[in-house]
C-alpha cells in the first residue's frame, strides 16, 4: 500500500487496518482525493492482483489445495463486499477501471490519489517531486486478524540436461551478486534477490524498499493461496487473463456484488483449466 496522505489538509492518519482505510478514504475523498488509487485498463494489471490481495489478506485467496479454484469462500466474499463498499462511498476513482498505469501515475502527479496499491517501484516510475512524497504504509489488518498481499517470485530457471550443474549454479549465483547496484545504486525497480544486498548501506537507505522486504514480503502469498504457495499450470487462467480483467473491472465499476462476480470468475477459470487438459 502506497501512501501520500495530505494528512495537514485532510486530518486523516495512515490505516492499521480495514475500518480505518475507510476512516481514512473519508477524510481524503472531502478534499477531492481518491484513497483507493488503482489502474485496471489496458496493460494495468494492479487492480487484479489487489483485487486478490484483499482476499489473501483477509485469509482467502483463489485456490484451493487441490490446486482447482474455490473463490466462493467467506474471506473472499467479505473482501470483495468491502471493495465494493469502497467504490459505492467514492473512494475509487470512477475512471480507474479504464486506466493505464500511465493514467494512474499521472493521477499520482496531479494529486489526486492520496493512498492506494501499486509495485515497490512506483515512485521510480512516478518520478519528480511526488515520488519523494511516497510511502509504502505498513499492511493492514483484516476483520479476520490476518495479514497478506499477493506477491510474483520472478524465476531464474535451471536445468538438469546442461553440460555442467555446477558450472550453470555457479553462473547463476555470480549473476545474482552483480545484480546488486540496480539496488544499492536504485537503479532497478521490485525487490533483490539475495539477502546480503538487503542488507547494504545502498539499499537500506530507500525506507520504501526496506519496508517492503521486511513487512510485505514474510506475509506475501503466491496465486495459489490459500492452498498452497507452489505454483502450477492453473494460476496462468487468472494472471492477466481476461477472465480477470472482467472480474476486476466489474468490481471497481461498481456494477455487480461480490457474489455474482466471484461467480463469474470461478466458472469462467474452472473452464479454462478443463481446457487445459
């Protein structure tokens, strides 16, 4: 969660936890400013993926064990009930179904978004004056006591049938180390992919990075939660599908209820796996 509350101008704090976003959306919508700032047009895949971080957060998620989807569970349909409370109240900008992350960080730079969910490299990507404004905020609490978001183990893969294990392991592991400066020089965007970096002068000194490693990434959960945290075939029928896409613009529009849209999604991804074979 990214943050940069005009806390003088709308007497509002930072949120701990579910009743307080909404505290806090209030305060901000009677300036004008949007406390759900998301993107879910074209290319924008954040507002799925929080979509499903709300669920995660409040102890559901997409999959059950059996790796075969099960959104109809009570966690999700609280979350998404709470979404679209969020959109009825005015806290969502009406147009962010539609919007590109383009849009959605341009709605970042005029200040129209005071909190609201994107990567760990928004403010590279919003850049100025307002980047140096932004905070990642601490994770929420959801009305079940849990905590959780949605997070994307990016894979380096190694095989078996090479010429040399060892040799392919050690190129690997030299690759890793000489990644370094995307983060101790913030050159880069998204998170290391060793410990040792994290623990660098360079990159202790981004507060917005080191919260994310440190609160975000122990609760994080892949698609396959809550029934697991390995990834399988069936997670490529939600991520940036367009059965997705319609399950989320759905709920940020403001035109269904938690019920018919998570409906909608698992049947359309229950085909999509059968298809798969």
């Amino acid at each position: 969660m990214v943050q940069r509350i005009p806390a003088a101008k709308a007497d509002a704090e930072p949120p701990k936890d579910w009743p307080g976003f909404l505290e806090t959306c209030a305060a901000l919508k009677k300036i004008g400013v949007y406390g759900y700032g998301t993107a879910a047009g074209a290319g924008a895949y954040t507002g799925s993926h929080i979509l499903v971080s709300w669920m995660i957060n409040n102890g559901g998620g997409l999959f059950g064990a059996d790796q075969q989807p099960d959104m109809l569970t009570d966690a999700n349909l609280e979350a998404i009930e709470f979404v679209l409370e969020c959109v009825g109240k005015g806290y969502v900008d009406p147009a962010s179904p539609t919007y590109t992350s383009d849009n959605a960080q341009s709605q970042w730079r005029a200040q129209k978004y005071g909190m609201g969910f994107d990567t760990a490299g928004l403010a590279n990507n919003v850049g100025g004056d307002i980047a140096k404004q932004l905070a990642v905020g601490s994770p929420l609490t959801s009305p079940a006591g849990k905590q959780g978001m949605l997070y994307f183990p990016n894979n380096i893969m190694m095989y078996t049938n090479t010429p040399s294990q060892p040799a392919t392991e050690a190129f690997v592991t030299y690759y890793y180390k000489n990644m370094a400066p995307l983060w101790t020089e913030n050159t880069g965007i998204g998170l290391p992919p060793l410990k040792s970096i994290t623990e660098t002068e360079g990159f202790r000194k981004d507060a917005n990075a080191v919260k994310a490693i440190t609160e975000y990434q122990p609760i994080a959960r892949t698609w396959a939660a809550p029934g697991s945290d390995a990834l399988f075939l069936g997670v490529t029928t939600v991520d940036g599908t367009p059965a997705m896409d319609t399950f989320t613009q759905s709920v940020l529009g403001g035109k269904t209820t938690a019920r018919d849209a998570l409906t909608k999604l698992q049947d359309a991804v229950a085909k999509a796996i059968e298809a798969q074979g």
